[in-house]
C-alpha cells in the first residue's frame, strides 16, 4: 500500500514538473514573441534603412537612411522582372518564348526550381518562379534568353538603373547573391520596384501562395511564395523579399486598401518575423494616418466633349491620361477642386492626342496635372464635305 502511494506521490510530482516546465516555455515564448512584437511594430527602428512612399503621388510618408548604399540580396531581382516585362512589352520577346536552359544557369546556388540544362521553359512560367520562389537558376536562364549573357543583361540592368535615376545603385548580378561592390539603396529599390508594379501580369504571378512548377519531364517542384504578407496581410499583393548574411533580411512590399496603394522597403532587419511584422506595421501606419481619392480616372471619358475646327466632326471625347489623384492626411480641411483648360483642337486628330490639361488644385493652387486626350481619331474636313454641308443648308432653307 505505502509503495503505491508512494508511485501516485511520484507520478502526481513529475505531473506537476512537466506543467510548470511547459508554463515557462510558454511564458517564455510568449515573451519573446511580444519583445519582437514591440520591435517590429516601432518600423521606424527596424532594419539599417527605410522608406515608404504612396504609389499614385510619390509622396513620402517615411524615410530613414533611404539612400544609403547597402546589399540588398534577392532584391535585385526586382530588376531582373522588370527587364524582362520591359523586353515583352518592346516586342523582344514573349511570354510563350522557348528557353532553353544552360549548364551556367541550371549549375546555379541558393533559391532555385532545380532546372535541367538543355531543358524548355516558357519566358511566362520562368519569370513567375522569379517572382514568386526568387528562383536563381530562373533568373540566369531569363537573363541569357534576353541579352544573349548574364555580363550583357547586367549591363542593361545598370543602364535601366541609371535610366530611372537610381543613384545608389550598381548591379553585378542577375540574382542578389553575394558580389562585391554591389549595392542599392532603400530609395532605389522603391524606384524600381515602382516601375515593375506597372505591369498588371506582375501581379498575376506575385499573388500566387503555392504552386507546383511542372518540369519537361514529369517531376514537379513545388513552389511558395516568400513574400508572406500576401496571405497573412490584408491588401498586399505583391513584393521581394532578400537575405543574405551580408545584407541580413530584406523586404519591399506593397499593399492597396481602397484607392490608395503603399510601397514599403526595409533592408537589413535581423529576422524574417521582424521584417514582415516591420512592413506590416508601416502600412498600419499609412492606412491609418493617410488617404488618396481619384480625382480624375485616367482613359474614363469626361462628361463633356472638346470642340473641334476644321474636321469632319465639330466635337470629341476625351479623357485624362493617367490617373489624377489626391493624398491627404485623415484631418485634411483643404479644399480640392479640378480645372480643366480644354481650347478648341483642330483636326486632324488621332486618338491619344493631346487637347488641354486637368489642373487639380488645393485651397486654389495648383498641385498636380494631367495632359487632356482624345478618345477617337477626328478627319480634317475636304472640299467634298464642305459642298455636302452647302447642299445640306441650302435644302433646309427651301
């Protein structure tokens, strides 16, 4: 009896210090997810740079050692994206294009989809495994199928850098891994990361969580998005993430809640789980402090029409170019109105010709504007048309 009693005691205390033990790691872990917390949640003090800017105005809602030159790993690879839309567009090449993968490309290091050399791709299905898992060997692949090597594609890279006015940057490479004297700046990589979210397929690949990548040969890799605020935060859709020991972890994400679209750059955070909540604190941040509204829809026709001399057609729609758009802090009193200054267009015009300018202004002075354009393709008028309108008249006066 005493023996059992004194297994029971026995049992009931080993219980007992296993509780306590798993309540401390509890306590502990829960501690050392609120001291991260409280880190990331204060972005201005994350990371060896930042910077915040509202997409539509460019305006900056945050900067700290924005142009600080610094390694910025697999950010580099918002470039590489960018070129090879760049090069679709300019009819170069095409989403459906064959490439055939190298040894050099398919030899590649770090992220990658594992491609065979020799193997075909489709530009499209490389340039999502970019974007989606920053895949290395993809990147090479892309680069050699555009500019024929890596060192001539490395060139444009530099050469479009230049192009937008990045300042801070030089590339080396195709894919963010380690090389020397290769550097950007958080300013730049939101320079450039701007250019690329222009492309409405970007956010085709970008929003994909997980996916498996078929392979010529049956087999299948399966994919996942880095970038894991598109699933855990709400309005972000796209972004790159980066690490390297060098640059420490890197990220330049996006988010869009109702007409305002933010991007947000931090390099150099000492975690992933930093740096996600870090740019998931900067667009609470921006959400919560700042709004946009679209003032004028770009390619949307205006309510009225131009007038028009010399044409076959006394008048036009028209419509602003691109999207005119206010930013404002939530407790904004100013007054914001649109002035049109539409004169009369003479024909011929085609379509997407200038007409006049939307002036948008703020308590009365101007802040923004957007050139007017045509919608449709106006004829200069003949000698047959004027004898038609003589005929018409006079068959009207009778």
């Amino acid at each position: 009896m005493k023996t059992k009693f004194k297994f029971q005691i026995q049992n009931i205390a080993i219980c007992a210090l296993v509780l306590i033990c798993a309540f401390a790691f509890v306590f502990a872990c829960v501690q050392n997810d609120e001291q991260v917390c409280d880190a990331a949640t204060d972005f201005k003090s994350v990371g060896k740079s930042a910077y915040m800017v509202d997409y539509a105005t460019g305006t900056v809602l945050y900067s700290r050692n924005e142009n600080e030159r610094l390694p910025i790993a697999s950010m580099v690879k918002i470039m590489t994206s960018l070129l090879t839309f760049e090069s679709v567009d300019s009819g170069k090449i095409s989403l459906d294009d064959d490439v055939v993968v190298s040894q050099n490309a398919a030899s590649m290091g770090g992220s990658q989809v594992f491609l065979d050399a020799n193997t075909t791709h489709k530009v499209g299905d490389l340039l999502k495994t970019v974007i989606v898992a920053s895949a290395n060997d993809s990147c090479v692949a892309l680069a050699e199928h555009i500019s024929g090597s890596v060192e001539a594609f490395v060139a444009r890279m530099n050469e479009r850098a230049a192009e937008l006015g990045m300042e801070n940057t030089v590339f080396k490479n195709c894919t963010g891994l380690p090389a020397a004297e290769s550097f950007s700046s958080a300013k730049d990589v939101s320079i450039m990361f701007s250019q690329l979210i222009k492309h409405p397929k970007y956010f085709d690949y970008s929003q994909v969580w997980l996916e498996d990548y078929k392979h010529p040969d049956g087999r299948a890799t399966t994919i996942t998005n880095t970038n894991k605020l598109v699933k855990f935060y709400q309005g972000c859709d796209g972004g790159k993430t980066g690490f390297t020991s060098e640059a420490k972890f890197c990220l330049c994400a996006t988010a869009k809640r109702n007409d305002m679209r933010v991007i947000s750059v931090i390099i150099g955070a000492d975690s992933s789980k930093v740096r996600n909540a870090a740019i998931s604190a900067s667009f609470d941040y921006a959400f919560a402090n700042f709004s946009n509204k679209v003032m004028l829809k770009g390619g949307e026709k205006l309510d009225f029409e131009a007038n028009v001399t010399g044409g076959k057609q006394s008048s036009v729609s028209i419509a602003a170019e691109r999207d005119l758009t206010r930013f404002v802090g939530l407790d904004d009193k100013s007054k914001y109105d649109v002035r049109y200054e539409i004169p009369d267009a003479k024909a011929p015009l085609k379509a997407g010709d200038k007409v006049g300018v939307a002036r948008l202004l703020k308590d009365g002075v101007e802040i923004d504007s957007v050139n007017v354009v045509s919608l449709e393709d106006v004829q200069s008028r003949n000698l047959f048309d004027a004898i038609l309108d003589i005929a018409r008249n006079w068959s009207t006066m009778k």
